[in-house]
C-alpha cells in the first residue's frame, strides 16, 4: 500500500511537471503583454470559482502577464433589484435601465463587486486598483441607440492614459463599466463591450470573455458542436444567420469590434470551469472558442 501511495504521488508530480512544461512555451511568449479579462456570470457567484479566478490573474501577473481585469456583476444586481421589488428587463441581451436601476447597478458595481475582486487578487500578493469608467474620464460614453435601453451607454473612447501607467507600474486595473455621458448621467455598459473597447484601446494580445457557457455552439445546448477555432469573417455570418443570438450576441460582437481594431484573438470561454483563464492561455488546446482576424 505505501509503494502504491508512493507511485500515486511520483505520477502526480509528473503530470504537474508536464504541464508545467507544457505552459513554459507560451508564458515566455506572452510575458509583457496585455491581456484584457471580462469577468462576470457564474465565476463570480461561486466561491471557489472565485478563488481560482482570482489564483490565475494573480499567477498571470506573477509570470510577466500584464492583465486587465473588466468586470460585471448581473447576479449580484439581480439580488438587489429583486430584494427592491424592481422589475428587471433585458433586450437584445442587455438590461434596460431606468433611473432607479441605475442607482442599484452604480452601488453593485462600483460600491461592492469591484472592490471584493481588488480585494481577492491583493491577498494573493498581487496588486491591484478599482476603477469605474468615470474615474479620470477613463470611458466616455452616450446613451445607446435611441434611448430604448434606458440609461445603457455605448463607448465612444477610452483614455488609455488613466491607466496605462498603472499597468506599467505592474499594477492590475480592475474596471467597472459604469461611466458618465456628457450631461452628467451615469450610464450602465455592458461589461463586454467595456472589454472588448479597453482590449482595442490597448492594443492587447487577447481578449478572454468568461461566460456560462462552452463558447459558441452552432447548436443551442449540443455541446458536441462547439466551434473551437473561427475567422472573424465566419464570426459575423453566425451573427447575419442568427445562430449566435441573445445573451451571446453582445459578446461577439464585441470580440468582432476588438479584433477588427488590432487586438490578436478574442476568445470566450467556460468560467463556470475552475482556471479557464491558465487552461485558455497555457495549453496546447485550450478550451471555449477562439475568433481570430484572419483565416
């Protein structure tokens, strides 16, 4: 029994040898570059999910990784609007939001989610710095559409200059995507597009998108048709033929936009799978859906 438990433990460090092994090529090649995060869904509702959330910025960071952190906070606002008695709308995948739902976004958001992600991240050692899009005029936004949605924002620009020294510093921004229009009022982003625009802004390596889901399917809820690899051309046609609809619509969307202004692949991937981000960025086959520009 004590040869068997030892062979047990001589195989165990050898599969984490091996993987380790297998991560050095890629943490070599992305050792100073940008890598924005959208953290949000069901990674942020689990407790553990956190921890390893939390476990991979802080390891990316430790490896010479320069990541961003965007972040959502919909469950959390969920439970606050539902604990308020206000009615939650979405269209076109997004929350329509009044003036009250605002105010509970804004304090959600801002006031509590950004601060328990800093605060996760710093007690592993690394360091990072909460932000809203209206620190610094770090977003500037407009109300988006013809008003339809509400109080919704969309991005017109991000002042990279808030925060770029922050990331050379070796500081981690931890950004919310709350933000003011030019009249004062605060807008609600949606976390992904917030991602997808900090990533073009900052001409990142990869933007990662942490969903609920395995990626994009060509078959809602059939697991076995997740598209692994995908040109931004064949992106858009899923988009045209509505086979990325709802909820996954925003969030191509945005890899599309992303893409398209310079950043190297988007991806979107499982965050309800413990270390999605290292099984993403350090393995050979990484996991979820990766749009790249070309071919």
């Amino acid at each position: 029994m004590e040869k068997k438990s030892q062979q047990d433990h001589f195989e165990n460090d050898a599969i984490r040898v091996s993987v380790l092994s297998e991560a050095l090529p890629y943490i070599q090649k992305f050792a100073g570059r940008r890598i924005v995060i959208k953290y949000g869904g069901a990674a942020m509702s689990k407790n553990n999910l956190q921890k390893a959330v939390f476990r991979d910025i802080a390891l990316l960071s430790s490896v010479g990784v320069k990541p961003v952190v965007v972040h959502g906070g919909g469950p959390e606002i969920n439970q606050w609007l539902k604990r308020l008695n206000i009615t939650s709308e979405f269209l076109d995948g997004l929350r329509v939001t009044d003036k009250q739902t605002m105010d509970i976004v804004q304090m959600v958001l801002v006031g509590r989610v950004n601060k328990q992600i800093v605060s996760g991240i710093n007690q592993l050692g690394a360091t990072s710095i909460g932000l809203c899009g209206i620190d610094g005029g770090l977003i500037e936004t407009r109300q988006l559409g013809d008003g339809s949605h509400g109080l919704v924002g969309e991005v017109t620009k991000v002042n990279i200059d808030v925060i770029e020294p922050l990331i050379e510093k070796g500081y981690i921004p931890v950004i919310s995507g709350v933000a003011a229009s030019n009249d004062g009022n605060s807008l609600n982003i949606n976390a992904d597009t917030v991602a997808g625009e900090v990533a073009a802004a900052l001409n990142a390596e990869k933007l990662i998108l942490l969903t609920d889901t395995l990626g994009i399917l060509r078959e809602k809820d059939d697991a076995s048709t997740l598209i692994k690899h995908i040109p931004l051309s064949e992106a858009r046609k899923l988009i045209e033929t509505s086979v990325v609809k709802g909820g996954m619509r925003p969030k191509t969307e945005c890899c599309i936009r992303a893409l398209a202004q310079g950043v190297t692949t988007a991806h979107i991937v499982d965050g309800r799978i413990p270390h999605a981000l290292l099984l993403e960025v350090f393995t050979d086959e990484g996991i979820g859906t990766m749009i790249v520009g070309r071919g």
